[in-house]
C-alpha cells in the first residue's frame, strides 16, 4: 500500500489558487524530489501536507497510510508521523530547544504507545543525534532557533528530525541558503534516516542538493501543477537547460541560475 | 446625603469606632482621615484613575479590621513611619493611614547580609472585611536583604496596602510583590520607596488575583542609584489590573530600569501608566521603560501609557509599549511537531513571561510561581 496518495489537490491562500490539481503517489522508502521555480506552489503544498490553516484546500484528496490526512489536526499527522522541515523556521522566544523537543518527542511516543522518555534517555537520545549533525550542545538550551545562523536553524529542523524519527518526511527548502559543507551536513544527516519504511519528499529550487540526497523520483512543478516526472536524471536535465527548457516561464529564472 | 457623603459616612463611623491610640499615631490618624474625607474616592474624571472605576469598593460598607495577620502595634513612633507614602494625593494611602494600626516592620541594621528571603505574608480575615495592612522597611548602609510581600485570601474583600521601603546608601535590595488576591477581592496597593545613593533596588511585582487590583509603585533616586521596577500581570474574565509606575530621578547618574509584561484573556482589563520623572540637576540619568502585552482574546483592554517628565538636558530615555497577539506561526512550528493545540497555546504565554520569572532570584519563588502561572494558563485556554 502506499504511504502518500494525493488526488488532484486544489489550494488557495486568500483569494489566489496556488495548488491547481496536483497528483503524487508516494511508497515507504521512496525519496521524491519536487522542484520548481519560485511560485510554482512547491511550499505550499509542503505546508498543505503539514497542515498549514493558512491554506485552504478547495478541492482533491490527501490519503495518508490509508486516511484521510486532510480530516487531521497538525499536531495528529506530526504524531502519525509526518514531518515537516521549515523553509523559514520559526524563532520561539523563552521556549528552549531542549524543553520544546522532549514535549514533542513524548507525545508522538505516546501516540504510538511507546514508554515516555525521562530526562537521561532524552539526553543521551538528542546527544547522539547533535552528533549527527554536527551540532553545538549549548543550542540545546538556547529558545528554539531563537539568534541561530540560517545554518544552525536548517541543522535544527534535520536534528529535530532525527530525533522524533518520522515516517513520512517532507523538506522545505531545506538547502536554501547553506554553504556547502553545511548542506553536506545537512544531506548527511537526511541520508542517515532514509530506510525501508520511510517515505522523503525534498522541495528545492536547485538541483545541487539532490546530489547529495539521491531522489529516487523528480517532479517539476509550475504555476501549481505537476508538468514532467522522471528518475534522477530529470535533475540532471534542468541543471544543463533550466526550467526555460521544459518550457516553464519564470520571472525569477535568472536568479535561480545564479 | 450624597453618594459621596454617604460612602465616607460609613468610613467615618467605621473610624471612630476604632479603639484611641497614643497621641502621636491618633494624630496621624486623625490628619490622615482628615485628607481621606477630603479627597473622597477618585473617580474616573481624575486623570490618575482615568481607566480604573473605583465605585465597586466605594459603594460597599466593609468592616474596617483593626488586625491584620501579619504585623503588630506599635510601642513608639517610627520615624520613617508614613513620611514617603503622602496621603496628600493618593485617598487609599489616607484611608491607610487613617486605620494604621499594626505595623509590620522590618530593619535591616548597615552592613547586614541576610540571605534568607524575609518573607510577609497578608492573608485577608474573610467576607465584606476591609485591612489596611502596613509594612515599613528599613535598609541600613550596604546591606543586602530579599523582601517578598504575599498577598491571599478568600471570598470578597477588600485589601487596601502601603509599603514603605527606605535603603541605605549602597544597599542591595531585592523586592517582591505577589499579588494572588480571591477572584472577588478589591485590592489596592501603594508601595513607596525611597533610596538612597548608589544603592541599587529591584521590584517585581506579579499580579494574579483579584477583580479589582490598582497598584501603584514609585520611587525616588538619588545619585548614583540604581532601580528595577518589573511587572507580570495577569489577567482573566473580568479581572480589571492597573499598574502605576513612578520613578523619581531626584539626582544625577541614576538609571532606572522598568519591564512590565501583562497577559490578558476574556474580558479583563488592563492599565499600564509608567511616570518617568527626571529632574533638573538629575543629568546622566540612563532610563528605560517597556511595556508588552500579550492579548489573547477580542474583548480584552489594554491602556498603556508612558509618561516622561524630562527636565535635565543630558540624559538618556527611552520607552516602548507594545500590544500582540499569540504568534500563529510559533503555534503552528509547535503542532507541526506534534505538539497539541492547547498545550502549544500554554507553551506560548508562558514564553511570554518567561524573561520576568527568570529575573526572580528566590528560587522557591520562582518555582512556585512557574506552578501557578501554568496552572493559570491552563483555566485560560479552556
């Protein structure tokens, strides 16, 4: 069965439609890579999937291991195992990392009716996994991503990952505005969790980072639906044409190929 | 009669009925009641209590209570005795005065260092009951001391505070004011601190309870002082807090500090009024003032108000007040991971105070309040 079926999904955001019939079906241990220009709709579907209220689904359907993902509160898909890898992380002020991310690891165990973590489990658990990722400890008690580079913020959201262990995980942008050896890091830290029974869909812009996370599926996405699907090499084409070569328009094209 | 007449009647009769004191404090009393009937209650006309009706208190005919649970009479006269909170403006600092009668005093002698809080704990006698209750601080010469003020109790009430804080020179002075009055209790409350120069005082002020709580803290510098007024309310139903700041910048190279963070929900109503005096010869004076709130629902009130009266010319002063809404986006990173709705909500308010609670430095204070608040949070986001 698979993990991830989408059926001609529809979105808006306020009065514009963003998401114009978008069809993917996702299996466990599939890496699906989604690229696009800017405004192609590549967020938000990533916010639909996480649940975003900002968005509004007007049409379609989401199946998620075998329900109706669309029928669930954010906080039930995080526990049924979706994970969402921010874009733009957000900075909580007078919430520590540490305490943020024990609440979240505990209620998805128990969710799935596993033991809660005390304080040691916890700490040897986020300790081996900041060793994943390269990262300070001192981060641990700092507000979460509150003063962190746009580095550390990235490396916060694949630690976070790591550490709650998803089944189906999906990567915002998650090399926008890295360096290369973070971003090798970062792919480091995604490659280690891939496995069998769990499903990654990575959105980005640029197809360096699917040189470090090989994707098993590539689809282009534009003016909010899917044109062209294909295997990795798909990356590989619109690195050498761009998207112009496909065909797709984009005012921001120049940038992108900077 | 009229309604003005008629509210002070009451008083009066309550006033004379009080057993006779040694002349010097019947003398006071006197003078003070004297001031009260005078000024009659405020109302909404005058400026200092534009936003806070005081009529709910006036109207009822409490039962003035000689005793309260902490302090006690008086053998002698205390100098600093009602010499800094003047019952000339304020009439609950008169009604006070007119009904002193316990006082509780705390000396600290110069150069004393006491490392356990001091702690005064007012707990109200009970229904349609009126206290008065008295504190008098007095801070020697480089001394250090931690002062926590306790305010409780149960039913309708109606609490009516003056605290006079006097530091010595070069004193260290952590004071705490925890408000957890009964959600039908009146309280009104003035604290009045005076220091001296180079000592360096701190205030926190945490309002939880009451349906009708106006507190007013004010200090005046010398030179070289340095002062921290800090302020956490909170707000619920029709809960109505008004916090009243003066700082007084008497002398030059002062600095003052004041951060007053409120929460509000339901219907409740909040004032925020933060007087920053700097007078004439106070030049290097480096002063600041913030204050932030956090409304959480559509009917809540928040007047906030800065008022800087600047007279010296080489100073600095700042100011800053702000009005937001729960971070939709911080909830919504919080429930992406799994986090619940409302626990994401309670997670939120209680970041927002977070940065007054970690400035307490009596750490059964801190952790006990870190209880309450949660425990707070959680009725709110029923």
């Amino acid at each position: 069965m698979s993990l991830l079926e989408i059926k001609d999904l529809h979105a808006k955001v306020a009065d514009r439609e963003i998401l114009k019939g978008i069809s993917l079906t996702i299996n466990p241990g599939e890496v699906h890579a989604i690229m696009g220009p800017n405004g192609s709709g590549k967020s938000t579907l990533a916010q639909v999937l996480a649940g975003r209220e900002l968005y509004v689904v007007t049409a379609g359907q989401v199946i998620y291991d075998g329900k109706d993902l669309l029928e669930m509160s954010p906080e039930d898909r995080a526990r049924e195992g979706i994970f969402l890898a921010f874009q733009y992380p957000v900075e909580i002020p007078g919430v520590s990392n540490m305490y943020f991310l024990k609440a979240a690891l505990n209620t998805i165990r128990k969710h799935r009716g596993l033991e809660e973590y005390d304080a040691m489990d916890f700490l040897n658990l986020v300790r081996e996994k900041m060793k994943l990722m390269e990262m300070d400890q001192t981060l641990l008690n700092r507000p979460v991503n509150t003063g962190f580079s746009g580095g550390e913020k990235k490396r916060n959201e694949i630690f976070q990952m790591a550490v709650l262990e998803p089944r189906l995980a999906v990567l915002d942008e998650t090399d926008s505005g890295l360096d290369i050896d973070a971003l090798r890091t970062v792919a480091g830290g995604v490659n280690a969790l891939r496995g069998p029974e769990r499903a990654m869909i990575v959105v980005t812009h640029y197809q360096r980072l699917l040189n470090y996370i090989v994707p098993d599926f590539v689809h282009v996405l534009s003016q909010g639906r899917i044109v062209k699907s294909g295997g990795k090499e798909l990356a590989l084409e619109l690195e050498e044409s761009g998207y112009a070569g496909l065909g797709i328009e984009d005012d921001e094209e120049a940038v992108a190929r900077v | 009669m009229t309604a003005v007449s008629e509210q002070i009647g009451t008083w009066l009769a309550e006033f004379t009925n009080q057993p006779k004191a040694d002349q010097w404090l019947q003398h006071l009393r006197d003078t003070a009641f004297q001031r009260f009937a005078e000024l009659g209650f405020p109302t909404t006309h005058d400026e200092e209590w534009r936003f806070t009706n005081v009529a709910p208190i006036a109207r009822v005919a409490w039962a003035s209570r000689p005793r309260t649970s902490s302090g006690a009479p008086l053998a002698e006269p205390e100098p600093h005795l009602a010499k800094h909170a003047s019952i000339t403006q304020n009439p609950f600092v008169a009604l006070n005065t007119a009904f002193l009668n316990d006082v509780t005093v705390i000396r600290v002698p110069a150069g004393a260092v006491v490392e356990e809080p001091i702690e005064i704990v007012f707990e109200a006698p009970g229904q349609l009951q009126a206290t008065h209750p008295r504190t008098l601080v007095m801070v020697g010469a480089n001394a250090h001391c931690k002062i926590v003020e306790t305010y409780k109790g149960q039913g309708a009430y109606f609490t009516n505070a003056v605290t006079e804080i006097v530091v010595g020179d070069g004193s260290v002075v952590d004071h705490y004011k925890v408000q957890l009055e009964s959600p039908e209790a009146y309280h009104i409350a003035t604290m009045q601190v005076a220091l001296g120069r180079n000592a360096n005082f701190s205030s926190h002020s945490i309002s939880l309870g009451g349906a009708l709580v106006r507190n007013d803290a004010n200090a005046v510098l010398s030179e070289g002082t340095e002062a921290t007024l800090n302020g956490l309310y909170l707000a619920n139903g029709t809960q109505h807090i008004d916090n009243h700041t003066i700082i007084d910048h008497a002398k030059p190279h002062g600095t003052s500090h004041e951060l007053y963070k409120g929460i509000l929900d339901g219907k409740a109503n909040a004032v925020f009024n933060g007087r920053i005096i700097v007078r004439k010869d106070a030049q290097k004076t480096d002063s600041k003032q913030t204050n932030k709130n956090l409304v959480l629902s559509d009917d809540a009130v928040i007047n906030t108000k800065p008022e800087l009266q600047i007279l010296a010319d080489d100073v600095r002063c700042t100011h800053g007040a702000t009005i937001g809404q729960l971070d939709a986006e911080a909830a919504f990173y919080l429930q992406s991971r799994g986090i619940g709705k409302r626990e994401a909500r309670d997670m939120l308010t209680y970041a927002f105070a977070q940065d007054i609670l970690d400035r307490i430095k009596v750490p059964a204070l801190k952790e006990s309040l870190e209880k309450t608040l949660f425990e707070k949070f959680h009725e709110h986001a029923h």
